[in-house]
C-alpha cells in the first residue's frame, strides 16, 4: 500500500517425601502462633492526579537481529501488531507474498516463545478481497480479544494510485488465524476529508485497546482538521460495539462527545505521528502511545481522559524504519511487570529496521526499555495489577492479594510459593483491604486423585496451586478420593 509517509499424582506425591504434621518453621520464617483477631482495613487516601512525571529507564534491550519476516518474495515487512496469548507471542504484521492473491499487501502471522523469538515461519492470514474497500490491499493490523473472539481491525485499500483511499475495516475470529470479514466486508473508518492536502494516503494505521466495555481506536486520518501540514496527526474513537456501527463517540477538544458518523471532522490530535500504536496501563490508569522520532520510538502519556499527560515521554533508542508495534496482552494493555507492578513498566516494541532491496521497510527487530517511578497503585482498580503477589505483613508474616482482598499467611516461604509473584515492599493501599483468610503453619492439607491439593481451614477447603505450598506448610497430607475432594466446601478468599 503506498505510504505517503515517514518512513499426574504419584509424581505429585514424590514431591511430599516423608511429610507429617511437624511444625519446625522454614528458615527465616517468623515463629509463633498466628493473629487470630481481624484488623479493620485502613481507608484508602485521596489521590493525588499525576502531572508531568519524570521516569527514570532501566534494562535496555534489544533482539540480536531480526525476529520475524516473510518468506520467499516477500520483500518488506512493517507495522506488526504483538501479543501475549496463552504463553505465546503471537504477531501479526504487514507484507506481500507471492502465495497470496490477489496482488497487494498481505497480513502475516508468526508465534515465538520470546519477543526474541525464535518465531515459526510466516504465512498470510489475510489478503485483499477482490472487490470493495479492501479489494487489493490489507496492513496495519491491530488486534484484541474480547471474551473468546479476537477483532482485527486492519487497513484496506482497493488500488495502488488513490486519492485518500485508504479506510479502516474489521474482522473476526476464534483463534486468531482464520478471519472472517465483518461488518458485512464494508469500510467502519474513512477518511473526513476535513482537508484535502498533499499526502493523499487517507484513514487508517489503527490501534485498537479494549477497556471498560469500550474499544477505543487510535488511527491516522491525512484529512482530518487537527493534522499537521504533512498530514501528521491521531484521532481517537471509542465505542461498545467493535464494529463502530452505533455508540460512536469522538475524542475532541472537550473529551469525547457522541456522534452520529465515524466520518466526523477530526478536531483533535492526540499526538503529531504516523503508525502509532498503544496500550493502557492499568497500575497508573494512563495511555502510552509509541510513535517513531529521532530518538526512536517515543513514548507519549495520557491519562484517561486526555486531559493532561501523567507523564513525561520516554524513549525507546535505535534504529527504526516504520512504526512500532508494542508487546500487549490481548486486551491491548501493558504486561504487569513481576518486578513492582506498582512502579515499572514494560515498554517493548518490534519495529522495521532498514529499507530493502525494494526501498520499503523490513527486518522486524524487537527493542525494549523498563520505565520506572509509575507511583501506581494508588486506587482500587490500578491496584488490581497486585492480584497474586505476595507483600509484607504488618505482623511480620506475608500476605498475597487476592481480588482485593489479602490472604495472610504465617510463613513467607509458603506465601511466595502460593504467589506469582514477590514484592519487597508492601504498597500502602494494600492496608485498605481486608484479611479475608489466615493460614497457620501446619494446617492438614489434602491431595485429590488428580494431585490437586488443598488445606484445611475452619473444615473447609483452601486450594493451593501446588503441592509444595503444604510441603512448605508443615502440613500433614492425606490423600482423599474424588468424592471426598468434591464434598468439602470451598474456602473462597
């Protein structure tokens, strides 16, 4: 498309040894009898907004060489859309194959276990549909999952030579690699033309980010009002129906308003770019936008209502040579960092790095930085990122967050067994919630005929996600059968 533009059991028993009900602690756990009496949580203090941040950068990284490409004739590979799904980084991108008709851009797909691959060979999911919008032309992918349904929206043009031809389209699967067109195969984004100018490229690059029911959809429209001169500039649209048929608001100069067409005038840029891509950021409720600069893929903050930027922006250096495509969960947010969710957040991108024989971008490289000093957390739901990590206790045993609620256990070494993760400080808005389960040293433990395994609290049943939590915990284990294990009423946190 042409681009007017910058460039089993027994093994589970093994594991318990000779288990009995000793109660000696694990080194460096604290001793004595558990807090029995509940402590009233503390009310979460008023926050403060975040204006103008300066983050601090860390772990710099990048890919030895190229991570995915086409195959054969494909000759240049640009705009990849990166997900995290089901242990896999799954990527999407744009390019040409030879295998694919008809004649134009194509979307590949490729899997890895790393965003350094290696990646499995590449195959076209997508290509143009012979006749409407997309007739020749399908790029820009942009992905999320909404419950078991993956939505691609996706760039579709119907020629080469076009005068502000390029529109916005979508499509739907179950798996994420047979699509089918929706939207009954027509256009839901084109271009305003507000203003005719020079590059002549149209509607599209979009980014799509699913967030509170609503999908909101980052784009490029060359026409639009609020562009630069060269055509720069990005709208944003949001809407409950991932076709955009109805519920359509607009982001403008007053926060999004409803509007009756997704062709409305485009009064407000969120940033001066092309071929941007986002994701939120739940820790610290805020929107990153990767775009390229001179710097390299620059990373600009927004909070959720556009209203000021929590942050200053940071950059991810190196080379590049087409728009980034940033590492997402499938819901198009930013991955919980293990290391202090709290407070850091990954900032990974796979961008084109050179032009090829045929001039057009290619040689997907991925580059990656830590951004620090988020301050997040701060209210219930930035706080959900704490789901599963264990923290320090304020009576020196550990808890672990649990859906808003803290699970305390007496031996830390059990806590972080039972946890995803460690932190070495605990965040204060953890003390607002409550202690819904205590875990004494010791409890009996149960392990069902499949190597579930559970404890026993108050005659009910605590389901740990491994044996070796009741290892850890001194307890002593029996094994029940299935009718056993399925009567026992369920501890829920």
């Amino acid at each position: 498309m042409p681009r007017n533009r910058p460039l089993a059991l027994f093994a589970a028993l093994a594991l318990l040894g000779a288990v009995t009900a000793c109660t000696t602690e694990a080194a460096g756990d604290p001793a004595g009898k558990p807090v029995t009496e509940q402590v009233a949580p503390e009310k979460a203090q008023p926050v403060k907004p975040r204006d103008g941040l300066k983050l601090t950068v860390e772990n710099g990284r990048q890919s030895p060489g190229t991570v995915i490409a086409g195959t054969g004739d494909a000759v240049y590979n640009y705009a990849p859309a990166v997900m995290l799904d089901g242990g896999k980084v799954r990527a999407w991108w744009c390019s040409q194959m030879g295998i694919a008709q008809p004649n134009g851009d194509d979307i590949l797909y490729s899997e890895g276990q790393s965003a350094d691959g290696p990646f499995t060979a590449a195959h076209p999911v997508l290509s143009g549909s012979g006749s409407s919008f997309d007739a020749m032309h399908t790029c820009d992918p942009s992905l999320v999952k909404i419950g078991d349904t993956y939505y691609l929206y996706y760039t579709g043009a119907s020629r080469d030579n076009h005068a502000n031809g390029s529109s916005v389209g979508v499509a739907t699967s179950k798996d994420g690699l047979n699509w089918t067109r929706a939207n009954g195969g027509q256009t839901i984004l084109g271009p305003s033309n507000d203003v005719i100018r020079e590059n002549t490229y149209g509607a599209g690059q979009q980014s799509a980010v699913y967030l509170d029911g609503w999908v909101y959809l980052l784009f490029t429209d060359t026409t639009g009002y609020a562009a630069a001169t060269n055509g720069a500039g990005q709208y944003v649209l949001r809407s409950k129906d991932p076709l955009f048929g109805k519920g359509v608001e607009a982001l403008g100069p007053q926060g999004f308003k409803p509007v009756t067409s997704t062709k409305t005038p485009r009064t407000r840029s969120v940033v001066e770019a092309f071929s941007a891509d986002w994701m939120w950021i739940e820790a610290a409720s805020a929107f990153a936008i990767a775009h390229s600069t001179d710097q390299g893929t620059t990373i600009t903050f927004w909070n959720k209502e556009f209203t000021r930027h929590p942050y200053e922006p940071v950059a991810i250096p190196g080379v590049w040579r087409e728009g980034p495509g940033l590492v997402r969960t499938p819901q198009g947010h930013a991955p919980i960092h293990n290391g202090g969710p709290c407070d850091k957040v990954a900032l990974d991108v796979l961008r084109a790095t050179v032009n090829g024989g045929s001039g057009a971008p290619t040689n997907i490289t991925h580059f990656g930085i830590d951004a620090l000093g988020l301050n997040g957390c701060a209210t219930p739901d930035e706080a959900k990122v704490l789901n599963g990590f264990s923290v320090p206790s304020p009576e020196r045993t550990a808890d672990v967050v649990v859906d808003g609620k803290v699970v305390r256990f007496e031996r830390g070494s059990v806590a972080a067994k039972f946890a995803r993760g460690v932190l070495a400080w605990r965040p204060q808005i953890v003390d607002s919630f409550p202690v819904s389960v205590r875990v004494p040293a010791g409890v009996p433990a149960v392990v069902g005929p499949d190597g579930s395994a559970g404890l026993i609290l108050n005659n009910k049943l605590f389901v740990v996600p491994a044996i070796e939590v009741a290892t850890l915990n001194s307890s002593e284990v029996t094994i029940v059968s299935q009718e056993q294990w399925d009567k026992y009423e369920r501890l829920t946190q």
